[in-house]
C-alpha cells in the first residue's frame, strides 16, 4: 500500500469519523434532555392530588360541555345549513 492510498483513505475516513461523532453527541445530548424532562414529570395521581389540594382551583366547577341541541342553535351552524340547502 503506498502512501497516497493512505493518504486518500485517511482523507475519505476522518470526514466520516467526524460526521458520526458530532451525531452521536447530538443523539446523547438530546437523551439526556428527554431523561431530565421524565424524572421532573409527575404522576397521573400526583397531578390530581394537586390540583385537589390547589387553592386556586378551589372554587373553580368543572367545565360544562355544550349540549348537541345548543351546538346546532349556533350562529355558525345555521349559517352551514343555509349553505347546504339547495338553491333552486
């Protein structure tokens, strides 16, 4: 092997070895991010504990969802009907 086949294959290699270290340290960074954010998440009753025990939610009722009769006494929805009555 002569030294211009070592030169040439170095110069093809270092590239590549860079190329998949810069990417193995982004992975391991961004993995390390994802661990932090997982260990300072709360359980799904931790969460309900406090939001029981949260004084300003105290006095808050939960919300009330619209009814379908109400939805369809809309302005919006008599509008949609009105355009998809057919025009004669």
């Amino acid at each position: 092997m002569s030294i211009t086949d070592v030169i040439s294959l170095f110069t093809l290699c270092v590239p590549l070895v860079l190329s998949v270290t810069g990417a193995a340290v982004r992975i391991c960074s961004k993995l390390e991010k994802i661990s932090a954010a997982l260990e300072n998440m709360v359980s799904r009753t931790e969460c309900l504990a406090l939001r029981e025990s949260c004084p300003a939610l105290a006095g808050r009722g939960k919300r009330r969802q619209r009814s379908n009769a109400a939805a369809s006494a809309s302005p919006a929805a008599a509008a949609r009907r009105r355009k998809s009555i057919a025009r004669d």
